[in-house]
C-alpha cells in the first residue's frame, strides 16, 4: 500500500500476520514507563475463545466509552487506561488531519482524561497513519512497533473500527489487558489477552497468549 503519511503524533487495521505483532505491540506499550527492556519477551498463544458476550476480564476496572472509540489498553497494576478514539469532520468522515486521538483515562482517580507523556508518544503508544488504495481506510502504525500495520476502516459516517488480521482472519479490536507481575524487582508481564469481535461471526473471540521474559529495566 502507498500513500502520503499522515502525520499524528498526539492522537490515534486487514494487515497483520498473526497475533504476534500486537502482542509485541502491547508489550512495548507496557513498558513505556520505562527507559530500556532487559530482554525480548517469548510468546506462547494458549487459547482462543468465542463467546456471545464481550468478557469483562476485571470488574473492578471500569470500560471506558468514549466518544468514537476504537481501542483500549488495560493492566493489572491499576485502572488507568489508555484510550483510541477517531475523529471525524462535520461531515462524518475520517478527520485528515488527526484522525485518531490517544490518551489516558486516569479511572484510579477519578477519571479524568490526561495527555501522554511525550515518550509515551513518541515510543509506544503514539500513531502514523498512511493513505492507502482502499476507500474509507487508513494503513496505522504505532510508534512503538512501525513494522506491523494494522488497518483503521471508515464503516459507515461517524463510525470507524482498528481491523487485525490474525490466523487468515479479520478481527476488529476492542481491548487488550496485561497480566503484570510486580513480586519481583522489576514488573513482569506474565500474560496478553487481546479482545476482538469476528465480523463473520458476530461473536466475540479472546486471544490469550502467554509471555516470558517479559522483564522491563527502570
């Protein structure tokens, strides 16, 4: 796919061979807090689960609902999520400007929406996107993970979706969450599960996938 970039630093896709890229990508997301990672996590997927319900992985951390939301990230150290939304022009499509906006809501305190860090911007969870030769979609990358794309669709005015694609398939994303070990002197991500919806389907399909070595250096 080619295209002119388009440029989106402080805000937030078919192309993905398999779940690994997003795992990594969540992983280097976790790990924004930090200055360097001791070693490369392993990756092991465990299960993959259908169900007529989206899974509610912790009930004491509340799911955000934002306005035009695409994603969200989760951890079990604390509520505080990190939050995609898209944003569209009067006319309900894809803003060229800043189509995607990323940022925290801080639900350990009250809330509140709080601006990324600019190292979290610039090294994780921040995005590029790129035209592509499809309609109404996007080519994104996070800046954390530029070599795997996913694909950000337009599906209808005013509503939009991320798009993976995983085993062959296409799955819209919804939320990941982050199993995190803090018995140690470092915090460890121990596990990844990643929350997605098959359009073929309408069932909501969990993919956990278990990780070692995943230690990260303060």
């Amino acid at each position: 796919m080619t295209g002119n970039a388009i440029t989106t630093m402080p805000r937030p896709c078919r192309c993905l061979n398999g779940v690994w890229a997003f795992a990594i990508l969540t992983l280097v997301c976790f790990c924004l807090t930090t200055a360097a990672t001791s070693a490369k996590p392993s990756l092991t997927p465990l299960s993959l689960t259908e169900t007529p319900h989206l899974p509610h992985v912790n009930p004491k951390f509340r799911h955000p609902a934002d306005l035009h939301q695409l994603f969200f990230l989760q951890r079990t150290i604390n509520a505080n999520t990190v939050v995609y939304t898209a944003h569209f022009d009067a006319a309900g499509n894809l803003d060229t400007e800043t189509p995607v906006a990323v940022y925290w809501r801080r639900f350990q305190d009250q809330g509140q929406v709080m601006p990324l860090r600019w190292y979290e911007r610039a090294f994780g969870f921040g995005v590029r996107l790129r035209t592509t030769d499809t309609p109404n979609a996007l080519r994104l990358t996070f800046n954390g993970l530029k070599s795997h794309p996913l694909e950000l669709r337009q599906t209808a005015p005013f509503t939009a979706a991320f798009f993976a694609r995983i085993n062959n398939r296409d799955y819209r994303l919804i939320y990941a969450y982050l199993d995190v070990d803090e018995s140690g002197l470092f915090p460890k991500v121990t596990r990844l599960r990643l929350y997605t919806n098959d359009p073929l389907t309408g069932l909501y399909v969990t993919h956990t996938i278990a990780v070692s070595g995943g230690a990260y250096t303060e």
